[in-house]
C-alpha cells in the first residue's frame, strides 16, 4: 500500500493531465484527478472531491493538492466529512510541482505527513536551486545514453532509487548540481541524451548508492 493523491483543480483536463504524468513517475501509487463540475464546466465539485478522496485511500491515507483557494476550501470541507479527517491532508503546494514530489514520496513508501511535505517543499526555491559543487566523498562521472536524458521518468526512477539509501548524493552537470533525491531539481538540470553527469556521495551507504546509480544509467533507466 502507499498514500494516495487527489489533484482538486477547477479543470477537469488539467486534472486529469497531471495526474496521468504523475502515474508516470509513481506507477504503484493511487493518483485521482477530481477537476471540474459534473457538466464539464470550469469549477470544483464537492462530491467528486470526496469520492476521490475515500478511492484514493487504500490503508495510508490521501494527500489533496489543489490549484486555486476555492478549490481549496473544496478540498478541506471533503476532508472534514470523511469517517476519519485525520487520514488526509490538504497539502500546500504548487499544483504541478507538489504532485511530482508528492508522487514520488509516495511511491518511495513515506507516510502522508512526508509526502504532503515533499508536495510543499515544491514550491521552495532551495528545492529547484543549484549551486556550484562541493568536495568530499565518493564519486562516479556517468554518460547518459537513453533517449530523453535526466528528465521525468528517469529522473523519479534515480530518486527512488537513492532514497532506500543511507547517503547524501549530489548530482552535477557542469558547475552546476542538484540533490539526487528531489525529482524537480534533478530536472532542473537539463541533462540530455550524451550528456556525462557526475555523481558525488557521501555517508554510511555513499558507495552503495552510486553502484545503484551507475546500474539505473547503465540500463538506460529501463526505457
């Protein structure tokens, strides 16, 4: 089981949009979209927001993005008529944004209160910052040969990865990196097919974590 995301926007494709590139970088996690009024009109529906509320909760809990106040307001009345408010949370967040980290999270394994928080640390500066690279610890230099690079798919893939370990990792492109374990600034870096990214690592499992790294990269992250 992992928690479950509801996107609660005032459109219904948008909704829907998000959530299928979500499901993208979290294949085993519940991800509702519930945008729209019943007619197709630009709005927020309350009972479409608790049935996917109640749908998305397989044991875990629910974590609600949304992308307006209103749909806010939409999302924490729905929380308040479930049989237990305390299994979801209205995370404040960037719609897009939170919904990658927030997938992520979730398919990582973290409970509802972490993944609301990766939802919120989305619309962070820090989290998209990169800055120049610092000494110390084991490193890798990798050549990336699939198609699209560090971006997305691959990209959720290298943070799942890395999260089951016990190090700290940098990822750098240039004079530029980016934490190994934020999807969003790891996209941030703009690494493309040919590009040749070094990994720097460090902690209990530092080695450990690169070898894990270099097979994702080797693999061509599965594509």
């Amino acid at each position: 089981m992992s928690v479950g995301i509801v996107l609660v926007s005032h459109s219904s494709k948008l909704a829907e949009g998000l959530a299928e590139l979500a499901a993208q970088m979290a294949p085993d996690v519940t991800i509702l979209p519930a945008g729209g009024l019943s007619d197709g009109s630009i709005g927020t529906d309350y009972d479409e927001v608790v049935a996917a509320t109640q749908r998305a909760d397989s044991g875990d809990g629910v974590v609600l993005l949304y992308d307006l106040g209103s749909a806010q307001m939409t999302a924490e009345l729905a929380i308040e008529s479930l049989a237990d408010p305390s299994a979801a949370i209205v995370a404040d967040g960037p719609l897009v944004e939170g919904a990658i980290a927030a997938a992520v999270a979730a398919q990582s394994g973290q409970d509802r209160k972490a993944v609301a928080e990766a939802a919120a640390a989305a619309g962070m500066p820090e989290d998209l910052a990169l800055s120049e690279v610092t000494a110390g610890g084991d490193e890798i230099e990798l050549e990336l040969h699939n198609d699209v690079g560090l971006h997305a798919r691959p990209a959720a893939l290298l943070v799942r990865a890395l999260s089951e370990f016990d190090a700290e990792v940098t990822v750098r492109l240039g004079e530029q990196e980016a934490d190994a374990k934020s999807v969003l600034a790891l996209m941030s870096l703009g690494a493309r097919q040919g590009d040749r990214i070094r990994l720097q690592a460090s902690g209990p499992q530092a080695s450990a974590a690169l070898t894990k790294a270099k097979e994702l990269v080797d693999g061509n992250f599965g594509e």
